[in-house]
C-alpha cells in the first residue's frame, strides 16, 4: 500500500509483529498493573488510544513524552494482538506541526470503542516495560 | 432506627441458607464524621430490602470508615468488604479534572455512590435470594469518568462499567478469563437482577 506523505514524514503501514509503547499513569496501576481504565481513547477529541510505534521509539522515550514522566509506567501492545481485539483499528497517525506538541513520527492511535470487552481483552495482552515503584 | 433482632430459623427462607440469623429492620451505615452513607438498609424480608442514599454531597473520602459496624451482621451479606473496598477506592474522588495530563475529567461523588449501592443491593439481594455470597469485586476507575467494577475469581472474569449518565445503561463483559464462555450486555443498575452474579459463581 502507499504511504501518504504527511510532513517530513511518510504515513506508514504498521506490521502485525511490531510493538507498540503506551505510558500508564501511576493512579492507573494496581500494586503495579494496569487497571482496565488504563485502556481508553485519550486525547477524547482524537477518539483514539494514544500509543507509539517501536519503530520510532524506545519505552524510555515513550516515558520521557509524559508531562511528568517518573509518573508514568510503559507497557507494549503487540499488534497483531490489537488487532485481534473487536474493533481496534491500528493506524500510524505522527505528530508534526501541531501546536504546542512536540514532532512525534513514532505517535499511533488505536482507534475502536474502548468497552468492557475491549478493555478486559487489552489487560491480557500487555507486557510491563518500564515498571514504577510503590503503586498501588 | 436500628433495631436488630435475630430471626428465628424456622422462619428463614427455604432458599436462603444463611449460615447464621440475620437481623432485620432499617439500618444505616455512617461515615466516621457521623454523616448516614446509606440508610433504609431495610432487610425486613427477603423480597422487599432497599437501600437508599441520603447526603451525598457530605460524603468525602477520608470519612469512610470501614470499621464502621452497622446493627447487621453485615459479615454475613458481604457489606463489610464492599465498604472496606469502597473506601480504598474513595481516594479517587479527590482527583481534580486532567489528573491523568491526558484530559481526564475528575470522577463525581455520584458515580461512586452509585457503583457502589449497586454493589450492596447486588450483595444483599443475591445472599437473600439464593443465599450466595457475591464475590469481591475491585473499585476502580474508568474511562471519562466512569467507574470499573472488575471481578477476578478462578474460572471468571467480569467488569461492569457504571457511566456518570444516571440515565444510561452499565455495559458489562465477562468470561472465563480466557476468552471463552463470554457473557456480554447492558445493565439497568436500578433493576435487581442477579443472574451475573450466578454465572459469576457458576
């Protein structure tokens, strides 16, 4: 498929054997794992679940993205397990230009209704990567 | 009113294998500063109970106190735990909008009363009509403001979502922790209805 050029920067298509990074907040954590809220479509008016593709980034730099990072924990969503899940539609949509954001070719969304279902389905498919001591 | 009398076996439901008597009357629970966090727990028979929520906005998190004892042995129905758990819960309705720097809003003091009167009349109503205990659930929070009611137990895994719209409907999923055996709907919270909670104890 073509790739749509959208700044310096090429739209590109996301294998199913990729990763992707999301930050979970420390209020999201449960003795450490992520509670079934950590999952939703965030930035509301996006309407996707905001994650970075590991193409182009690294948990630490995923981390290093948050407004206070020492808040925030990092799981990988593989993506082909996303995709598994009713109605996630993974779509490589980068950052560039957008004011008062910083440039981010690695930034994906998850888009699809983030529903009981879902949620419980994305608990069983994370794996932890940058773990934050003492949550509760 | 608290009066608390012990029911005589023989008068116990069939259905309902308590393993003690329960008292029964109208009942309150209070929060530590003496404020009534629910009142008519009326547990006069096992058809007509209700629980009612009076003072709401007086409620704060750190006035819960679990160790509250209410005149029944809420031991037997489960009422302790959901307290306990509702308590260690209540720390969220002190999150102010954008807690997450996402854009999440903060959670209102009525969806969580809300979740968890759910919780009391589903304890209640399931022990009294066919005298199982409901499993302990986890409070937590949900997305935009809504709350989690997440369930784990060894052959089940169930999460209601309570929405901040009273009017709208709770939408649940749940299965066997592995994708099988999945039961999934719309709950309408001021309708009893305990079949979850059978197949959660199936």
């Amino acid at each position: 498929m073509a790739n749509i050029v959208d700044g310096p920067w090429p739209r590109e298509d996301i294998p199913d054997l990729h990763h992707l990074y999301m930050r979970v907040h420390k209020l999201d954590l449960d003795a450490g794992i992520p509670a079934p809220g950590a999952f939703r479509n965030r930035p509301k008016k996006t309407g996707g679940m905001s994650t970075d593709w590991s193409k182009y980034a690294t948990p630490e730099k995923t981390q290093a993205r948050a407004r206070i990072p020492q808040d925030n924990a990092v799981i990988a969503l593989n993506v082909g397990q996303v995709r598994s899940i009713q109605g996630q539609i993974v779509k490589h949509s980068l950052i560039f230009n957008y004011p008062s954001i910083p440039n981010n070719q690695a930034h994906t969304d998850v888009f699809g209704p983030k529903n009981a279902e879902t949620r419980l389905k994305y608990l069983r498919i994370y794996r932890m990567v940058v773990n934050l001591p003492n949550t509760r | 009113m608290s009066t608390t009398l012990a029911r005589p076996a023989s008068s116990k439901p069939k259905d309902c294998q308590l393993p003690i008597s329960y008292g029964y009357g109208s009942h309150a629970i209070k929060t530590r500063s003496g404020a009534e966090l629910f009142t008519d727990v009326d547990l006069g028979t096992r058809d007509d109970y209700s629980v009612e929520v009076e003072g709401i906005s007086s409620i704060t998190s750190a006035t819960i106190d679990p160790s509250v004892s209410p005149t029944f042995p809420n031991r037997v129905l489960g009422i302790a735990d959901i307290i306990k758990e509702s308590a260690a819960s209540a720390g969220m309705l002190s999150l102010e909008d954008n807690w997450d720097g996402e854009g999440s809003p903060a959670y209102s003091v009525g969806t969580f009363i809300r979740a968890t009167l759910y919780l009391l009349q589903s304890a209640i109503g399931f022990r009294l009509t066919y005298g199982m205990a409901m499993p302990n659930p986890k409070i937590r929070k949900g997305p935009e403001g809504s709350i989690d009611l997440h369930w784990r137990t060894l052959t089940r895994e169930l999460l209601i979502n309570i929405p901040t719209d009273s009017g709208e409907l709770a939408d649940y999923y749940g299965d066997d922790g592995a994708d099988g055996n999945p039961v999934r709907g719309s709950l309408d919270l001021n309708t009893p209805d305990y079949r979850l909670m059978l197949w959660l104890t199936s």
